[in-house]
C-alpha cells in the first residue's frame, strides 16, 4: 500500500522524462550547434591568452567537425529522399498500370453485358414475332 505522502512516481517523471510522459523532442544533428565558450564570446584574438586561444582553436576545431558531419548527414538524407520519390512514382506508376488494366477489364465486362442484353432482346423478338406468326398463320 502507497502512502499518502509518497510521490516517488511523480518525482522519477519530473526527473527522467521531464515531467510528461511524451518525453522531450530529440535534437535533429542538422541543429546541434557547439556552443562558444562564454568566458570567449565577445573577445578579440589579441585580447586572448594562450590558453584561451588554445581553447578557442579547439571549439573551432568541434564546430568545423560538427559541419562536415552535418553535410554528410543532409547529403545522406537528401539521398534518402531521393530513393524516396523514385520509389513514390514507381509505386503511383505500378498502381496507374494496374488501375489501367482494372478499367479495361470493366469495358469489356461491360461491353460483354451490353452485348448479351441486346442479343435477349433480339431473341425475345424474335419469339415474339414467330408468336404473331403463328397466331397469324392459326386465325387464316
């Protein structure tokens, strides 16, 4: 039994998930940034020491690597997409193909149908003249 007071359930989903059971919305790697340093932001070159400088070359260094990582990964999405589409009109063309072939299929049922009714027809007059025929020929 839980007692009243005890709100461990609460305090692990403020901890781990932020509070909401939706967790937070990953960070795409196209917007990760390196941050600057707060104790360089603002400063000159020549206004830095050698550490510093060392530090700053070295922020520089992780922004240039995050760069290429990211082109990579857009040049990797943008592949991605494109195989995408290709696929999207292969399939809308495969489903044209077919949607063609289903139509042509209901013509001909259609066509078959139309023939066939007007063939009764022809039958039914047919038996219905031969009828007055007989009934003709009967009555001389």
């Amino acid at each position: 039994a839980a007692a009243a007071g005890d709100d461990s359930g609460d305090r692990a989903l403020q901890q781990m998930m932020g509070g909401t059971l939706q967790g937070e919305a990953p960070v795409s790697k196209l917007d990760q940034a390196v941050p600057k340093p707060a104790h360089l932001e603002g400063r000159q070159r020549d206004e830095l020491s050698d550490a510093e400088l060392r530090e700053l070359a070295e922020w520089e260094k992780a922004c240039k690597v995050l760069r290429e990582e990211q082109d990579a990964y857009r040049k990797t999405l943008e592949a991605e997409a494109k195989k995408l589409r290709g696929e999207n009109v292969e399939d809308a063309r495969r489903f044209d193909e077919g949607l063609t072939e289903v139509a042509e299929a209901r013509l001909r049922a259609d066509y078959r149908v139309g023939y066939l009714e007007l063939y009764k027809v022809h039958l039914a007059l047919a038996i219905a003249q031969e009828e007055a025929g007989q009934e003709e020929a009967g009555v001389l």
